[in-house]
C-alpha cells in the first residue's frame, strides 16, 4: 500500500531522542528553545512559541489577541475542527465564511457582509499547504480594525510574495501532528512580531506563570508544554524541511502533468504570488469522471494507493456547530467540494514511479 502519509524519520530523529533521554532534561528545555529559534528564522519574525499541539498553540494565540465572552471571529467551515473550537473555549462566537473554489481558502468577498460591532478576529487556514488571499483580507482587518491569527498549520514552509507562512497575521499557528510536512510526533508553534503577545502565550502554556518569575500566577494558564524529546525530534526535521518540501512539490508537479487532461478532474491552483508545500494534493473530482468520488477511491484502495478526503462534512453541517444555527446550503462552496475532494499521496516515500502508476490507474479508471 502506499500510504497516503507517513512522517521522514531518520537515524538522526532516533539519535537526538536518545541524547535527550540520556541527558536527563526530558520535559521543555534547551531543545525546545532550539526548534523555537529555527522556526522563527524560517517564518521571519521575531518570536516562536513552541506547544503540545496545533490545537493548543490556536487556543494560545486566540487567548493572546483578548478574545472572549460575547466576541465574534470569523473563520471558514471547510477545516479541521480544531480551527474553529478554540474560539468556543473562550466563550466566543464562530462566524463562518464560505472558501473560494481555486484555493480551498477564505473567500475575501464574503467576509465584510459578516463582520458586525462583536467582531474581534478572523483566522483565515492556509489549507492544504497553501496561504490565504493576504492582501484582501488585510485591507479588511485594517479597515474594521480586526486582529489576524493565521491557521497555518498545514503550510510550514509556504511562502507569498517571498514571505513566509507564520508572519501572515498578527500571530501564527501551526501543527507538528505527525502527518504534517514536518512533525514532532505531537506538536505546535506559535509565531509573532508583538512581544506582548508572546508573553501572554508563554503563560498561558505555563500555567499562567511569567517565565522570568516561577511560581507567580499572574493569569489562568494551562499546561500546554512541549518536551524536549518531541522538539529533538522537530530540530532534526527542520533541517531536512527544504528536501521534505522539495520532494512533495517533484510529486505535485508530476501529478500535475498527468491529471490535468483527464476529462473531470481539477488539480491544484497555485495563487499568483505562492508556493505550495503540499501537505496535501488535492484533487476536485466532478461530474464530468464518469464515476463518482467514492468509486474512485475503493478503484484506488483495491489497488493498493491510500488516498484521503479533508474534509468529508463542512463544520457546520456537524451537530456540534448545527446547535448554533447553522444548516445545510448556508456555505454551498464549501458543500459541493467536500463532496468532490480527493487527496492523493505525495510525502517523501512516494516515489516518481509510484505517482506515474496512480496517474495511470485513475486514467484507465476513468475509461472504464
């Protein structure tokens, strides 16, 4: 099978775990501090905040920018759910936007007619691997006065206009979930410029404690801590992060040449100005196949190509989210492609070979 995902762990992962268990120092030390220095030089901006996860590292930053009880933040409902639930752990309010069918991203024109007096924050998700349409929904913040926090969780590495993904909003969240581009098993980042923010996400990671003061609780706080032992791991992975991307990007451009004639099925778009790193390739699979979505992916399964569907239900069709209001045509983008999304293997253990042969299959399936 070849498998839809599986993280590059290397001797040298399975080294510096050894050297940081024989060290002693297991939990949040030099390690940590370490991969939090990489990451902010990779995104360009001057502090990143290492957490246990993408979730926690989202929840950090929505706590940061002073959301809370009664605040409104706008965000899309074709994304992983934890996107949208550390708005509700704040006791604030989820407000969707519908995504753009060229990118899987927010859709810029229909922000505006959502923000109301309540509206605090957007978090725009680089989805896929791919940054949101930054200059328009910039213009927006700047004009309503509305803060940032870029879901980048999926987008380590990406760039627009030769900026990098994490310095796209007032803060920055990825994940280092061990399916990511790079992982440290379980993980997050936080990233910003604003040294007041940093400090309220390093206490809220610690359970309110300022990190120059132990043991002052200045605020709530939860223990949201990396260890050193995923960090080590993250180090190593960071070094490796232009041959992880390179390889990704080889595959999406075979996949490219070979999808893009095939009657019914829409590759990526690449918006002007971007790189994509690929965390995922995602195909649109449409009428015009021949077959449906779900048939092509038992054709695939039966011949031993994983594939996957991000995401088969938009968040507010979930009964979760159904509970505040939300229905069924609310967000008809987003609807229509959780019925057409397909994503194909592409980390670094899919070969040239491998994606030449998936190309192959899905060509003399479509035919059939």
């Amino acid at each position: 099978m070849i498998p839809i995902s599986k993280p590059l762990i290397e001797d040298e992962e399975i080294n510096a775990v050894v050297e940081v268990l024989k060290s002693g120092m297991i939990a949040q030390g030099p390690k940590t501090a370490e991969l939090e220095d990489m990451f902010a030089k990779l995104c360009g901006t001057k502090h990143a905040i290492a957490f246990s996860n993408g979730t926690t590292a989202i929840h950090a930053g929505v706590r940061a920018l002073g959301i809370s009880d009664g605040d409104e933040v706008i965000t899309v409902p074709f994304t992983f759910v934890a996107t949208a639930n550390p708005v509700l752990m704040e006791r604030s309010k989820v407000v969707f936007v519908d995504i753009s069918e060229d990118d899987f991203c927010i859709d810029p024109s229909k922000i505006e007619e959502k923000i109301t007096d309540n509206t605090k924050a957007i978090i725009p998700v680089d989805l896929f691997g791919q940054i949101y349409k930054y200059k328009e929904v910039k213009e927006l913040t700047d004009k309503y006065n509305l803060k940032i926090l870029e879901d980048a969780c999926q987008a380590v590495g990406a760039t627009q206009d030769g900026n990098t993904a994490g310095s796209f909003g007032d803060v920055g969240a990825f994940s280092l979930y061990a399916t990511k581009n790079i992982t440290t098993g379980e993980g997050g980042m936080l990233t910003t410029d604003d040294d007041e923010i940093a400090r309220s996400a390093k206490m809220f990671r610690h359970h309110g404690q300022d990190e120059a003061v132990r043991y002052e609780y200045l605020e709530l706080g939860h223990n949201y801590r990396i260890t050193d032992i995923a960090s080590a791991i993250g180090v190593e992975q960071m070094k490796k992060i232009d041959r992880i991307i390179g390889t990704r990007v080889r595959n999406a451009k075979l996949y490219d040449e070979g999808l893009s004639k095939i009657e019914g099925i829409i590759i990526p778009k690449i918006i002007g100005g971007n790189t994509h790193v690929y965390h995922q390739y995602t195909i649109r699979v449409t009428e015009d196949f021949g077959h449906t979505r779900d048939e092509l992916i038992a054709y695939l399964k039966e011949n031993e190509i994983g594939c996957g569907v991000y995401y088969p239900k938009p968040l507010h069709l979930h009964e979760h989210f159904r509970k505040m209001g939300y229905k069924e045509g609310d967000f008809p983008v987003s609807e229509k492609l959780s019925k057409e999304v397909l994503s194909l293997p592409v980390n670094p253990f899919v070969t040239e070979e491998d994606v030449e042969m998936i190309v192959e299959k899905i060509k003399g399936f479509s035919k059939k």
